[in-house]
C-alpha cells in the first residue's frame, strides 16, 4: 500500500473527523473529547484488522489520527496579543 497513492482518502478522514471534533468553547468540553478520542480509538482498531481488505477505511481514519492531535494542539497553545502601553 502507498501511502501518497491515498493521500485523498487521509485528507478527507482529517476533514471529517475535524468537523466533528468537539469544540473549546463547549461546557461539556472535556466529556464530548472523551467521547471523540474513545470513537477515534475504536476505529483505529477496526480499521486494523481490515487493513488489508478495506485500506480506505485504514487511511481515512489515518487522517482522524491527524486531526486529533491537531486537536490537542489547537486547545493547548494559545496566542495572545495585547497592545502597547501599560
């Protein structure tokens, strides 16, 4: 399997996954991640065990692991600008 030959399938699955990412602003931040982390690790291992059947399936949720960690680091880093002066 080439990983450049389904390119489109891992950007598409980060696409996905990024829209149903939960968002910061959210009061029930914390329980919604746990739900997309634990729905991400499921597919992961399903995806696995039919890697060589379906690799669609496996790059798609390739791109899930993508969004993921960009994710955790969109809701880790922030930037903060302020004006001169006092």
């Amino acid at each position: 399997m080439e990983f450049f030959k389904n390119t489109n399938f891992v950007v598409a699955g980060f696409l996905v996954w990024l829209f149903i990412a939960p968002r910061i602003t959210s009061p029930r931040y914390r329980e919604l991640f746990l739900a997309y982390m634990t729905a991400l690790l499921i597919c992961l291992i399903a995806t696995s065990e039919i890697m060589t059947i379906k690799p669609v399936a496996f790059f798609f949720t390739v791109g899930g692991s993508f969004a993921f960690f960009y994710v955790l680091l969109r809701s880790r880093i922030r930037i903060k600008i302020t004006r001169g002066g006092k």
